[in-house]
C-alpha cells in the first residue's frame, strides 16, 4: 500500500497548497494495474486516483448464460472492494465503483467496517425485481454518497426505490472514449447492423427484416436469441471482436437498436457507440433514451413492437443516403459535446468536488 502511495504521488505533480483527495477506482473491466479509465482526463489537480484491479477474471455480461450474478463473481467483487477500502482507510481518501455489483459490494464493506469514506456508484443502473432484494440494497447502498446515473429518469425512480434523497444521484452521459473507427459505408455489399443484448427486441427486428429484400447482420448474445428463428437474409455473427464490432457500425448502411421495454432504460452503450462512430440509428421508443436518442437528429425512432414501423424505417434510410448523413452528422455532433472521456472527466470531477465539500 505505502509503494502504491509512493508511485501515485509520483505520477501527478501537485501544489503543496492544494488539497488532495485521493481515490480508489474499480470496475469489472480494469483487471490490471494501471489501466485507463475517465479517471485518466480529470485536469482538476485536486484528485488523485488508482486503479485497484478486479480479483478474478473479467466477465462478459453478453456473453453470460444466464443474467444475474453468481456467487463466484460476487466473491471477487467482495475482494476487490476490500482492496478498495483498504487503500481508501491509508490513504484517508475514498472509493469509486463503475456498475452496480461493485457499489453494492463496497457499500457492504464500508457499512460492516462502519468507515466514514466518501463512496461514488458510477454507472448505477440495475433492476429491483425481488423485494428481498430491495429490501437488501435499502439497507446496503445507504453508505453510497453519490450514484451516477447515464438516464435522467432514473435519478427520481431510484430514489424512491431506495428511499434515498433525489440529491445524492446525479446524471452525467455515458460516454465512449476508445478508439474510433473510420471505416466508410460498404458501397459494394450494403447492409444492416443490430447489435447489443440488454432488454433487445429481435423478434420484432427479424419480422421487420423478413418484409425487406436487404441484407443484415446481428451481434448479440446466445441468451437473448434464445427461441428465435432468423430469416434467410439475416447472418448471426459469432466471435465478433469489440472493434470488429465497431468497424460494422462503420460498415453498415443502416444501424438498428431494437429494444423491449425491460428496465428503467437500455441500450445506452451502443447508442453512445454508434453515435461516437458518426452514424445515427433506428431505434425502439421506449423510457430513458431520451437524453440522448433526437428524432429526425440523429435517429428515426419508431414504436415499440411494431415490425411494420421498423421495416419503414430501415428502408426509409438504407435508400436515402441524404439521410443517412444528416443523421450520422446529428449523432456525431451529438457524441463531441457530451459523450466524450473529456466530457465524463468533467462531470466526474464535479460530483467529486461536491462530495468532498459535503
């Protein structure tokens, strides 16, 4: 712990007259010391963060067989909160998680161990679908100080649901910072992209598909395919790399996000996805995409389960290329102003400042 110390004073040159908060930062994905997160872009000289690695190995919740949580992925979230506190309690600073199971696992540590460090729920978007279960977080995540949503409608349903004060949640948009891909439009073979698993809707996409003469391909898991039959002119796609994936989105003439109702709101990542990579989508109406989802902007938004309305849709894009780059400009402008590392480091930054004031 004294050598993490040693190392992360050493990588941030800091006035002796700034306060410094230092912070833990953990997330399913960061596996390894000293990997990136938004963390990386705060310019504020008064935060300081390390990377506290996973225990275990990453889990793809796409790739999973079934949705929830096993006991041995809730395990190495325990350990990897303990790690987290641990160096909250050395350090006299706090812990930030990135998705739900690491908020509720460190809550858990931060309450048994009764410490009074800051901790900050980042990307807390989760179902209470068992009473137990609420009952079970009501008790737990009251030690969280700020949860982070990526929907504004999720600010006052999880604070009735908890029955925690509106205050300590805060939206700030989900972002995509990686790498972006710059692959143009296949002119020679065009088709259509779905892609993603939570809460989608592909049977009403491959009733859409089958009134279409076009091509498409699909990305998602075995789990939410489960049952359904594609038709002819749609290709499951397998063991597709996440920037395989993304040069698809780049690829496609036309790029289709088809939802169900399911949860407080979805498909937040792949719109942010495909909006950071210039193009604009078809996408299901359904709760919580609107602060990202502009009709006629950057998406045509059609109702949901309706396979007619998405076959219009598709059509309405794959054959009007004017669209397509109104659109796909609407999405991209869209992505540089709010859905950036920059942007998200700025809004990280200031729920920072506000806890630590409190």
């Amino acid at each position: 712990m004294e050598q993490q110390m040693a190392d992360m004073q050493g990588q941030h040159s800091v006035s002796d007259d700034v306060d410094v908060s230092h912070w833990a930062v953990t997330a399913p994905f960061l596996t390894e010391p000293g990997m990136r997160w938004i963390s990386d872009f705060v310019e504020s000289d008064r935060h300081q963060f390390e990377v506290i690695p996973k225990a275990g190995a990453e889990v793809s919740w796409h790739t999973k067989k079934v949705a929830r949580t096993g006991f041995g992925e809730w395990r190495d979230f325990s350990r990897t909160a303990a790690r987290a506190m641990d160096y909250a309690v050395e350090t006299n600073g706090g812990v930030i998680t990135v998705f739900p199971q690491l908020a509720a696992a460190a809550a858990t540590r931060k309450r048994l161990r009764r410490l009074d460090r800051p901790l900050v729920a980042w990307f807390f978007n989760t179902t209470f679908n068992r009473d137990a279960r609420l009952l079970v977080a009501r008790q737990t995540l009251s030690t969280v100080d700020r949860f982070v949503v990526h929907s504004s409608i999720e600010i006052e349903a999880y604070a009735e649901q908890l029955r925690l004060p509106a205050e300590r949640f805060v939206f700030a948009a989900a972002q995509y910072g990686g790498k972006v891909q710059t692959q143009e439009e296949d002119q020679s073979e065009p088709f259509v992209l779905a892609t993603g698993s939570g809460a989608r809707d592909y049977r009403t996409f491959f009733e859409a598909m089958s009134m279409l003469d076009i091509p498409a391909k699909v990305v998602a898991g075995d789990r939410v395919l489960a049952g359904l039959t594609p038709p002819p002119n749609v290709e499951i796609l397998s063991g597709v790399s996440g920037d395989e994936i993304k040069a698809l989105m780049r690829k496609s003439r036309v790029n289709v996000i088809p939802m169900n109702g399911e949860g407080l709101t979805a498909g937040l990542v792949t719109i942010v996805l495909t909006f950071r990579h210039g193009r604009g989508i078809v996408v299901t109406d359904r709760p919580g995409i609107d602060d990202y989802v502009k009709p006629d902007d950057n998406s045509l938004v059609v109702p949901m389960s309706d396979p007619r309305a998405m076959a219009d849709a598709i059509e309405a894009m794959y054959n009007d290329a004017d669209l397509r780059d109104r659109l796909g400009q609407g999405a991209e402008a869209f992505a540089e102003a709010h859905c950036t590392d920059q942007a998200a480091a700025g809004a990280l930054t200031r729920v920072l400042d506000a806890v630590v004031q409190a």
